[in-house]
C-alpha cells in the first residue's frame, strides 16, 4: 500500500506540473499573452487554434476524473481487511461519504 501511495504521489506531482506549465506560461515569449503585438508561439489553454485548446480541456479533465477515482478507491481494501477494527472503518465510511458530497 506504501509503495501505491507512493507511485500516486509521483504521478499526480508529474500530471499537476505539466499542466501549470501550460496554464502558467502558454507562449513563449510569456509577454505575447497580454501583449497581441508580438510575435509568439502559443500552445495549450492560449493556442489560437480551438481544436488544440479543447483537447487541452478535454484532456485536463479527463486525467483530472481519472486520478480522482483512483485516489477515492486506494482506501478500500482498507475496509474489507479482516483485521480492520470498527472504528477504523468508520471513519473510512465518514472518509469515502464526505469526499462524495
């Protein structure tokens, strides 16, 4: 369990890195997002393109419900151990509830 918690530390690290790069600096020069006079190359959520842009949303939120789920359900198995006391699992039923409202 130590090891997967581990893992989804890393890989949300990665995915929340890769996409402020893309919110934070989406032209190079940085200056071209406020300034329309100069000459930039822009990507992500600043592409003039629309298709690029809605990837760039479809996919942000793709990952976004997909790590989600994954770290909803890491706790789990958690329950259904057999050594797993009665207040231990309640507070992972209080966990798993509140996270879903």
């Amino acid at each position: 369990m130590r090891k997967v918690c581990i893992g989804l530390i890393v890989l949300v690290a990665l995915w929340g890195t890769a996409y402020s790069i893309l919110s934070c600096v989406p032209c190079y020069p940085v200056s071209a997002v406020w300034d329309f006079g100069i000459e930039a190359k822009c990507w992500g959520y600043n592409s003039p393109s629309v298709q690029v842009f809605v990837a760039t949303w479809e996919s942000h939120m793709t990952l976004t419900m997909v790590l989600d789920i994954i770290v909803f359900s890491v706790p789990i198995p958690l329950y259904f151990k057999k050594d797993t006391d009665g207040r231990t699992r309640l507070g992972l039923i209080s966990l798993l509830f509140g996270a879903s409202m």
